[in-house]
C-alpha cells in the first residue's frame, strides 16, 4: 500500500501458490502501480516488464527466504536500478507464550 502509489511496476518476490504474495500483487495494482508481477525467482523477471520503467516497488511474501529478494536486487541493478530506498511500512514484533509443559520443563531445570 505504502510504495504502490510510487511505483511504475511492483515486483512481489514468493510463490503463485501463497495467497500472501498473490494478494501483494492485487494490493499493488489496487493502490497505483501500474503494474505487478509475482516471481518466484529473479531469472524470472522479464526485460520487457522493464520498458520504460523509472520506479519499481519490491515486496516479498511473508515466508520467501531473504536470498530470493537480494538476488532480485541484484538483478534489478544489472538492469541500471541500483538506487535502492528502504521503505518500512510496518515493524512487525510478535510475542509468543510459551506452551505451559515448556515453561514447567525449565523451571524445573532452573532455567526460568
């Protein structure tokens, strides 16, 4: 939501099966981009998605190992767009809990 508006295109990094990265795509279409493409890998990305191209957005899907997008990054500067701007939408810090038979387990090892 945040770099669509931005952007000619959006790259969204996952796979067609994740309906995360799928939804990405839609999201980026919906709020600007003029277009969106979902790869899996960076071999993937087309010359001609580039034509005339100033501003791509990068996104991934929640699970894509960081690997896959640097390796986008890296081809996107191939390809002469190697000014990147870090864009944080959201920080995300989730806390869980523990399962209790965890949590007896360590005390009981005097760990907690």
């Amino acid at each position: 939501k945040t770099i669509a508006p931005q952007a000619d295109l959006v790259i969204v990094v996952g796979s067609k099966n994740s309906s995360n990265s799928v939804r990405l795509v839609e999201v980026a279409l919906e709020y600007g981009a003029k277009a969106s493409y979902l790869v899996d890998y960076a071999e993937q990305i087309q010359d001609e998605w580039l034509s005339g191209v100033e501003t791509i957005g990068l996104t991934s899907g929640a699970s894509v190992p960081e690997i896959l997008v640097t390796d986008v990054l890296k081809t996107l500067a191939e390809h002469g767009y190697s000014d990147v701007e870090t864009i944080t939408a959201m920080e995300e810090s989730l806390l869980f809990a523990l399962p209790p038979e965890l949590r007896k387990d360590l005390k009981a090892a005097g760990q907690v």
